[in-house]
C-alpha cells in the first residue's frame, strides 16, 4: 500500500501523473470556487442585485466573443506530435495574439447592439473596457498547455489561484470604494493582466517570440476549424440560457438568477475543466481501442468522476433553498428554486462529460463539431420552446431535456474510438434519474415557485 501510494504521488507512469493532475486541477478548481463564493457573499452585500444582472450580461458577450472565434490552439497542443516543437508553439501564440486582437476590436463594434438587445443602455460603456481582458489573453504563453499537456499541473495550479485572489481583492475594494458595476468590469481586466504576467515570469520554459510556420499555421488551422465551429456549439450550449433568459427578464430578476446559477453549476464546471486538462493526455497515451486493460483503466476513472459529480451536484439539488436562504438577504431568496432546478437537470450532461474529449485526443475534430453541433440545435430549440410555454422553469427543463436527447450521439461519438461505455451510462442514468426526481419533490415548492418570475 506505502508503494503504491509512492507511486501516485512521485511516479513518472500515465495513471500516478493522471491522479496527480486530476488532484491538483480539483484542488484549484475547489479553492477557485471557495474565492469565488466568498467574493460573492461580500459584493452581493456591497452592491445590488442589478450589478449581477449587468455584468452576466458583460460575461456572457466576452464568453461568446471568444468561442465564436476559439481556434483550438489549447487542445491542438495537448493532441499534436509537434506539441513540445518551438516553432509549432510559437506560431500557435502568434495565432492567439491576433485573435485577441480581433476580439477586442469586434467587441467595441458591437457594444451598441447589445445594449440595445438586454435594454441597459450603459453596457455601452462596460464592454469595451471588458473586452481588454481578451486583447491581454491573446499574449498568454503557451507553457501552459505545455504543463497540461505532460500532466504537470502544479505550478499553474498555484499561479491560478494567486490570479484569483488577486482579482478578489481588486473587487472587493473597488466595490466598497465605488459601489459600481465598474468595480467587477476593472476586477477582470486587472485579473486577466496578472495571470499573463505570473504565468510569463514563474512557468519553466522558454518564452515565446512571434513566429509563422507554413507547417505550423497548416495543422493549427486544419485542426481548428473544427474546434472553432464546436466551440460557437459550444457557446449555444453553454450560454444560451443567459441568453434567452437575459432578453425575457428584467435586469433585477436576471441578477437573482445568476446567484442561483452560480450555486448550480459548479459540478459540471469542475468536471468539465478536469476533463479538458486530465483526458485528452490519457486518450492520447492509453487509447481504449487498444487494449482491453487500457478501457477497463479509463471505466474505472469515469466511474469514480462520474459518481463524485453527481453526488456533488445532489447537494445543492436538495439543499439549495436552504442554502440561498442561510447566506444571502431575503433580496436573493428565490434564486433558491433556480439553485433546484439547474442541478436536476445536469445529470445528462454529467453522464457524458468524460466522453467528450476522446475525438479530439485522436486528432478527429470533425467528429467532436458534430456532437457539439447536435448537442447546440437540441438545446437552442428546448429552451426557446420551453420559455415560451412555461417562462423561466420552461428553459432549464429544456436545456435537461436536450442533453437527454443528444446522448445517443455522445455514444456515436465515443464508440468510434472504442471509449463508449453502456452499463457506465445505464447505471448512472437510472441513479442519477431517481435522485433528481427526489430532489424536486423534495423542494416543489421553491420550484414551483419559479414560475412567478415574468417578462422584463
């Protein structure tokens, strides 16, 4: 037992290095989310529920900005042969810059439009100095990808939270000093600034200069092109719901929401980042159609995550309402129902994340469009029907109901690379179906209550 424990904690093989990653990512993920909470407690005491309102509005822009135009440069990194090449490295950070580059100018552009579509004309003035936070990223240095791609996630676990606690503090101070939407908008472009710098001065390896392969650009974009259009899937998927919702409540409601969001979707989220920084190295080193040691190597890992996100998720499903009500001022009380909702119906999209990655760990980005795609006109469709026969409740049992109906091709897609696991996903189906189902009738009435939430 000593042994092997040795062998987790300082051996060189793909599972002690995996263990490790996943440990280290979970444990910045889960201090990120404890920084997070603790800054939310304190500005939703500082500021007002409109403020949330705002800048979700701000956040969910900059998030579309940047899928609509992600390139892939991360995961072309972690996948490619060429990934540890100096010149392939250097033309994907030239690739970035200018992207960042674009981003920020696009963003000025559409500052008005969007002000216009969420009715808050100030949003003309917030975006673009927002938008500065994707101009600053653009000159992030690949040695992060580089770290993740070997499974050495240490360093950039304690360099990502220092950003964090340093975006903390900015806010936290310019919101007592300012009580202003302006406090979170400066927060972002300060914390975007920091972690480029920290990761510049503290990352090991060389830095990056400006660099134009032919080679290079002709695989980043040949592979990117796919990932780019997954990654505007992506957007609908990820976002749509503040979308949709930002455009039917009022800013106050759409605030209240966000709180209960936050609570809701912090599972899923800490799936989704061990997934992307942990499975595409063990896709790539341990592909599951070659061996049958290496599939029953990944059923157990995606037994063991896919058990701890849904218990994790089953937390707030059952105790949301107490927990809106325990630590925020009866202004924020009905995010309670929307901390239920959001929870029950994550169980589909928990069950398939370990999927997701297997594509593109093969260099297949073609494949891993068409899951993102299906999953995006599913979800676009559930909630644009679902709010408009039941408003609010109608767009989360939407969003549910999709990623229930898109899981056969999560199946297409993984059984292509011999990583699809039936008896995984029937088990977990049946047990997380049953604790959702007992979680809302357990709390029906702040569910139900959701229902009051009207037009804005």
């Amino acid at each position: 037992m000593i042994a092997s424990f040795r062998n987790l904690t300082q051996g060189s093989g793909l599972m002690a290095r995996a263990t490790r990653s996943a440990g280290l990512n979970l444990m910045g993920f889960g201090t990120g989310q404890v920084l997070r909470l603790a800054s939310n407690l304190i500005l939703t005491r500082l500021l007002f529920p409109e403020a949330f309102g705002v800048m979700a509005m701000v956040s969910v822009f900059l998030m579309g900005l940047a899928m609509f135009s992600d390139v892939g440069v991360g995961p072309a990194i972690m996948q490619s042969k060429r990934g540890d090449d100096r010149d392939f490295l250097n033309t994907a950070w030239t690739i970035q810059i200018i992207r960042g580059g674009c981003l920020f100018v696009v963003a000025c552009v559409l500052t008005w439009p969007m002000a216009l579509y969420f009715g808050e004309p100030d949003l003309v003035y917030y975006l673009p100095v927002a938008a500065l936070t994707q101009l600053i990223l653009g000159f992030l240095p690949t040695r992060h990808e580089t770290a993740n791609r070997h499974l050495r996630a240490g360093r950039v676990t304690v360099l990502d939270i220092l950003t964090q606690i340093i975006g903390l503090v900015v806010a936290i101070t310019l919101a007592w000093w300012w009580q202003s939407v302006w406090a979170l908008v400066i927060s972002g472009v300060v914390s975007s600034a920091a972690q480029v710098i920290l990761f510049d001065l503290f990352l090991p390896g060389e830095r990056n200069r400006l660099r134009w392969e032919a080679a290079a650009r002709h695989e980043l974009i040949h592979f990117g092109k796919w990932v780019f259009l997954s990654t505007i899937a992506g957007f609908a998927i990820g976002q749509a719901d503040k979308v949709v919702i930002g455009g039917y409540l009022s800013t106050h409601d759409f605030g209240i929401y966000n709180i209960g969001f936050f609570w809701a979707s912090f599972p899923l989220m800490m799936g989704s980042v061990v997934v992307r920084k942990v499975m595409i190295p063990i896709y790539r080193e341990s592909p599951p159609g070659e061996s049958r040691a290496n599939f029953l190597r990944l059923r157990r890992m995606r037994v063991l995550a896919t058990g701890g996100m849904i218990a994790l998720v089953m937390v707030p499903a059952f105790f949301g309402g107490w927990l809106i009500e325990t630590l925020y001022d009866p202004r924020y009380i009905a995010a309670g129902g929307v901390v239920v909702l959001i929870s029950a119906m994550q169980i589909p999209a928990i069950i398939g994340v370990t999927y997701d990655q297997a594509a593109l760990a093969a260099g297949d980005s073609r494949r891993f469009f068409v899951l993102a795609a299906t999953r995006a006109v599913f979800v676009v469709s559930a909630m644009v029907i679902g709010v408009n026969l039941w408003g609010l409740p109608g767009v989360l049992i939407g969003q549910g109901a999709a990623m229930l109906a898109a899981h056969p091709v999560v199946g297409w897609l993984a059984s292509r690379q011999a990583a699809w696991d039936p008896a995984h996903d029937a088990a977990y189906f049946a047990l997380g179906g049953a604790l959702a189902a007992l979680a809302l009738w357990w709390n029906w009435p702040l569910v139900a209550a959701l229902a009051a939430f009207q037009p804005g």
